[in-house]
C-alpha cells in the first residue's frame, strides 16, 4: 500500500509493507544495531501494545 500526500517538494510517500525477519536482521547488522534497539526505537516512534495497554484508563 503507498499514499500520496502533498504535491513538489513537499510531498511525502508513505508505505506499509511485510518486513521478513531474515530481512530485519539484515538491515539491523548493516546499521550496527542490535535488534533491541530497533525495537525500542520503533516502540518510542509509534507505540507498543504493552504501552497503549498500560495507557488505559478505567
């Protein structure tokens, strides 16, 4: 799935996509990361389930 949003140097694409674990290993060892870091980083950008669990409220 990609989305459009803007128009010239302002437009962003955005794209959701199946990431292989082969695949995140790969680019994580290319990059120096262990892949905890990666999954801390992610979690801080966009959530984790255990973080919108303990956010409920009631």
């Amino acid at each position: 799935m990609r989305e459009f949003f803007g128009k010239g140097g302002t437009q962003i694409i955005v794209g959701l996509w199946h990431f292989a674990p082969e695949a995140k290993a790969l680019v994580a060892q290319k990059a120096g990361l262990s892949s905890e870091v990666s999954r801390l980083w992610f979690d801080r950008a966009f959530g984790s389930k255990q973080c919108a669990e303990l956010a409920k409220v009631g």
